[in-house]
C-alpha cells in the first residue's frame, strides 16, 4: 500500500511512520514543521532501514496538494496534521479552526478529485467534552469544550457528512486519549517547540533541567488527589492502532469509531510520581489554578478496538516512563 501521511514528522505521526514501514507499506509524508521537525524522519529512516518520501506542504496551500495527488498514486491517507494545544486554541481560537478545519477540507477535496476515498483521521478524547461517567464508550454523547476539541469533532462530522454524500468512502476516526512514550530506541519522541502543553514532556524536561518546575494545574478537580485524571497510552500502542486500523479496513466503505486508550486513569501526580521512579530525578513541582478548557477526568473503555481490530496497549504506566526518560535524557534539546 501507498500510505500519505499528513503531519507524519509530529510525534505520533513519526512512531506511526515506524510501524508502517515495518509492515512493508510505502509512504509520503507531508509537514509544514510548524511544531515538528525533518529530523524526526531521518531518525526513522535509521530504525527501519527504509527510505522515507518527504514534501515540506501546509494542508492549506491547495495548489502544493494538488501537485503532490498528480505525481503519487495513494491508497489511503493517515491525517495526523493540525494544532493541538487546548490551551492556546482558547487564546488563538480562529488560528485553530483556519488550520485543522479548513486544512482538513482541501486535503478532503483533492482526495475525492483524484479518488482517495480512504482516510484514518487523528482525533481525540476531548470530543467527548466533560463526560457524565468513565470509562468513555465510542457511543458516548459529543459537546468539546475548547476550540481545539471543537476542531476534532467539526472535523468528524464534516468527514461523517462526505460519507453520508458519497458512501464508497472509508473514514477511520480514531480517538485517542493521552499519548506519551517514545520509541524505545530512544532515537524519536515527543519534541515540543517552545513551552510544552503536555504533561509528560514538561516532566522530562524538568527532570533533564531544562524547566525549573512543573505546573500543575489544579489540585481541588473530584480526583483521588484532586489533580486531573487521564489516560496515558504508550505511543508505541498508539501507532499500532493505525496499522491495525489500515489493515483491517482497507478496501471496505463506512464510518468506523473507535477508542484508542488504555481503560485506566492516573492522575497528574500518579504520573509524576512514576517517572520519578523510571528516571531517578526528584521532579519539582507547584500547584496553579485550572487551566481553562480542562476536565477532572477521562479514561477510555476501549473494549470496540479490541473486538473489531483485534487491538489492546501492551505498555504499562512504568514503560511509558522509562521510554519517555530514555529519549529525554539521550535528547536533551530534542532534535535540535
């Protein structure tokens, strides 16, 4: 198979890269760098032994995409690329529905005019807004409560709608929960630019010394310990969903929803405390108020993922860690 990868040098989309190429598929990556790097690709030209196509393109450059459909011939399209920090997209709403919304929608069109009808989109947990109860089923109500997450699920409906007009398409959304990790090679992982909105690259990046402190935000959310509870999935686990995802529906038309999470939770302080264990570093940190746009708690039922694509995490909360400090401590100003 012919794979292009939108957003393919980001974090998840560099780990699903890996998988891919293991498996013998053929890609084309497509990045505009904005929050990722080119390195990341030659990282993963390293561990797999395999080369990597590559087109520095911005989803909304029409013209870019349009040449890039007329000299490949693709089988099905992995869309990683877009804005992702919940707290800046309260600050920059419009810059968030500009870049993922409208990126999303040339990227549709000039599939459905060279005849792409197959696409697994990244989406995420935050469609769920804050839910009644965990775990989170994939039948669950949607209502996102910041513009990131409101990008996620316009995008789905919009990709919902182009199946209801046309239903030989094949739309895959994947809705992930927290990814952290890295590839055990220590050679990628996640590289933020600039100040991290994550949890876990904020951590180790503490723990290398290139942050004074970690900020918690909230310590008063109806938690154990009254600090945010999410689910962390490995990465590694993350991509393999993809693969799983591609060979499993491939070929076939339809609307398919699936949780990609662990069915735990831990909290702020849970993770903390764990990557204190992996690393050997005491992490500094300090409480602040909630950060606008969050919730107490999420964690994933993933039991549709497991039934359907024959798909379940594999690393436990320990792994996550000692990956995530691996790359840290190798990579201490990331690719740079």
């Amino acid at each position: 198979m012919n794979i292009l990868v939108t957003g393919g040098a980001g974090y998840i989309g560099s780990h699903t890269c890996v998988q891919l190429l293991e498996k013998g598929m053929e890609l084309v990556v497509v990045d505009n760098l904005s929050n990722s790097s080119q390195e990341s690709l030659k990282r993963v030209e390293e561990i797999t032994g395999r080369k990597v196509i590559f087109h520095k393109i911005d989803l909304l450059e029409r013209d870019w995409l349009e040449a890039l459909f007329r000299d490949y011939e693709f089988d099905a399209v992995i869309h990683f690329a877009g804005l992702k920090a919940v707290g800046e997209s309260v600050k920059i709403p419009l810059h968030y529905y500009r870049n993922n919304v409208s990126g999303t929608i040339n990227l549709c069109e000039t599939m459905a005019k060279y005849d792409v009808k197959t696409i697994v989109f990244s989406s995420s947990a935050t469609v769920y807004g804050e839910p009644e109860k965990v775990p989170i089923t994939e039948d669950f109500p949607t209502a996102a409560y910041n513009p990131y997450g409101r990008t996620k699920l316009f995008i789905e409906e919009i990709l919902k709608d182009l199946y209801t007009s046309d239903n030989k398409w094949n739309v895959v959304l994947l809705r992930y929960f927290n990814p952290v990790g890295a590839h055990e090679s220590g050679k990628i992982g996640e590289d933020p630019k600039g100040i991290p909105n994550n949890l876990m690259p904020f951590i180790s990046q503490v723990a290398v010394g290139r942050r004074k402190e970690l900020v918690v935000f909230g310590n008063d959310y109806p938690t154990p310990d009254g600090t945010g509870v999410r689910d962390y999935i490995h990465v590694v686990d993350l991509a393999a969903g993809h693969v799983k995802a591609l060979e499993k529906l491939i070929g076939k038309s339809g609307v398919h929803i699936y949780n990609l999470g662990t069915g735990k939770g831990y909290s702020v302080l849970d993770m903390v405390k764990a990557f204190e264990k992996a690393s050997g570093v005491k992490i500094n940190y300090r409480i602040a108020a909630r950060r606008p746009g969050d919730i107490a708690e999420c964690y994933a039922d993933p039991g549709k993922a497991f039934r359907e694509l024959n798909w379940k995490t594999e690393r436990g909360i320990e792994k996550m860690c000692a990956d995530t400090w691996r790359w840290q401590s190798r990579n201490p100003n990331g690719y740079e």
